[in-house]
C-alpha cells in the first residue's frame, strides 16, 4: 500500500521529523497539533480555550488538506497537562464534533512542545 504525505500551510509546519499527516488507503493519521499560529509558529496566548480552540483549527486545516473533515474524523487523543480543564476542553471540542462523535482518549501529561497546554491528534477515515 503506498502512503501519501499530507501537509498545508494553513497548519503549522512540524517541528520534529514527522508529518503533518500521512493517508494509507482510505485512513489519514494526523499527527500531534499543539496551539501554535501557523502564520508565526508561536504559541497563541490565552486560556485552556484558546489553546483548544487553536488546536482544533490547526487539525481541521490538516484533515481538509488530506481530502475530508473533522466529520470523517474516528478517533482522537486529547493530551492535557492538567486533567482540570477536562470541562472547558470538551466545550471547545463541542464547537468542533457534533454527534455521532469520534472514539477519543482524554489523557493527562507531564508537558507538551513549546509549553502548550493542550495537543491533539486523530485518525481519520475516508470512503
């Protein structure tokens, strides 16, 4: 099976030896996405929220790039350094996903790149 390298400019470019994400057949892995602006490739500033909120933009740009949206999205893994924006992460995610919602994994952290607060990455399914 061959893999195809996704990558946008309206994400921010990786900071490490990966890729924004990678199709293989009809699934799209997306990789990690912290809150950085991709104009800058600074850490926004602002609340758990904001940082959310940026995250998800960044990963719905990447999951437009592969050829589908956040609605072919199966699966997600939430990364937080302090399981006690759990709340305002699941507000910000409802803004994102509307039922039926992909499978997720809400996991705490010791620290996240660049000192964000928040990271997600998924899998997505295209048919």
């Amino acid at each position: 099976m061959s893999r195809q390298i996704i990558h946008t400019d309206k994400a921010p470019a990786a900071i490490g030896p990966y890729s924004q994400a990678v199709r293989a057949g009809d699934t799209v892995y997306l990789s990690g996405q912290i809150p950085l602006d991709p104009g800058t490739g600074l850490l926004v500033e602002g609340d758990i929220s904001t940082q959310a909120r940026r995250a998800f933009e960044n990963l719905k740009a990447v999951c437009e790039a592969g050829g589908g949206s956040l609605s072919d999205v199966v699966r997600l893994g939430l990364y937080l350094t302090d399981l006690g924006n759990f709340a305002a992460v699941n507000a910000v995610m409802s803004e994102f996903f509307k039922a039926p919602y992909p499978a997720r994994s809400t996991i705490e952290v010791s620290g996240l790149p660049r000192g964000a607060g928040f990271e997600v990455d998924a899998v997505m399914f295209l048919d």
